[in-house]
C-alpha cells in the first residue's frame, strides 16, 4: 500500500491533571513518541520520556492506542471512516481507517517497534450522527478490531460504540487509556457537527460503495 503524506499532530499543551507534556490529536492525525521503559516499570518520569499524554475526542470516529513496552515506543491516530481501496487525494488519507492504522505502526517500527509486542487499547465508534450516518461508528469499530487482527497486534482493551462522543486520555509511559463520555453540555454536539462537515467534504469517489451504503441519505459528498 502506499502511504499518504503523514499528518502529524502538532497541537501541544500540558496536561492539567498530571502535569505532563501533552499532544492533542484532530481527526486524521496521529503521533508517536518514546518513553523510557525504566520510568514505566518504575512509575517515575525518566529523562527520555518526550509526551506524557496523548489525547482526543472522538463521536463516531475511532483511536487506537498502539504500544511496545519493550522498544519504549507508543502512539495513537484518529481515523473518521474503516476504508477506502482507492488511491486518495493526499489530504483525505489519514481520514480512512485502513491508511491510518498503516500509517501508525508503520512509524513504530522504524522507531524500534516490533509488531508482534505491540500492545492495543482502542476507543471510539459511538453512534453520535443522525439519520443513516449513525451506522458509520460501527463500521470503524469493527473495522479497528478486524485491522488489528490483521496485523498480528494484541487487543488489551476496548471501549467501543454506544451512543456517546468521548474524550480519550493515553498515558504512554503507563499504557493506561483513560475514557470520559461527553454529554451535551460537554461538547458532543460541536463533535458531531465537526464529524458531520469533514465527511461531507469527502469525494464520493474515494469511498467505497460499502462505506456510501451506510449513509445514503449523506448528499454533499463531493465528486
């Protein structure tokens, strides 16, 4: 597979609650960073760990959180739709599942990462668009199990579907994916608007005819 240009996330902060130096991932985006595998077993911060906490809010989009405890290496993407087999305009790559996961584990491994220790946490897919939209949360998260048995990479956790968007918190030091599911007051509409414009903005033929099914009543898709 080819791989699109690759959407790094660049939006940094400090975490409030840890104190830690924080990336904030936008959909189709990922990151990944080292963390030094003494501090992890020790719980200390070690002086090569770069990002504390990797995080994002995700409706009917997925994450997964990829990790190797022995190269020291963790990451995570944001993906908006499972697939697409056609070729994509640059732009749109990251948006599909399939691009994304490649993406992810490919910068890994060239960071010492080995497929077969990497661990998986994943989150996302919540049913949060209206009308036949709603089905496209499922399709990526089945698309994240079914890719990561595809990989040969081991599912620790999950926390998949159901009708809330979420803010995701993954500690890479740790492993620990930490879950909060939004309510109203707390974003999930503004998450659902935005998911909503970024997949209309696609062109119709990049996806999949298994993918337009899902929400046939979607019509601004570009051609």
């Amino acid at each position: 597979m080819k791989m699109m240009p690759e959407a790094v996330a660049t939006h940094h902060y400090v975490d409030r609650d840890t104190g830690l130096a924080a990336i904030k991932l936008l959909p189709c985006e990922y990151f990944v960073t080292r963390f030094d595998v003494m501090a992890a077993g020790s719980g200390q911060k070690g002086p090569q760990e770069k990002i504390g906490v990797l995080s994002t809010v995700l409706g009917s989009c997925v994450s997964a959180c990829l990790r190797d405890p022995v190269a020291g290496v963790a990451g995570m993407n944001h993906y908006m739709l499972p697939w697409t087999p056609q070729a994509c305009d640059p732009r749109h790559g990251l948006r599909y599942g399939n691009h994304a996961m490649a993406v992810l584990i490919e910068a890994m491994e060239r960071m010492g990462a080995r497929r077969e220790r990497i661990e998986a946490k994943v989150a996302g897919g919540g049913r949060v668009m209206s009308g036949s939209a709603a089905r496209v949360g499922d399709a990526n998260a089945d698309y994240v199990v079914q890719s990561l048995a595809e990989h040969g990479i081991t599912l620790l956790a999950r926390d998949l579907g159901g009708p809330s968007a979420r803010r995701v918190h993954y500690l890479p030091a740790s492993g620990r994916m930490l879950v909060r599911k939004l309510g109203a007051q707390e974003g999930a509409e503004r998450v659902r608007q935005q998911e909503s414009r970024l997949i209309a903005e696609l062109p119709s033929r990049e996806l999949p005819k298994e993918v337009r099914a899902l929400m046939p009543d979607v019509k601004e898709f570009r051609t």
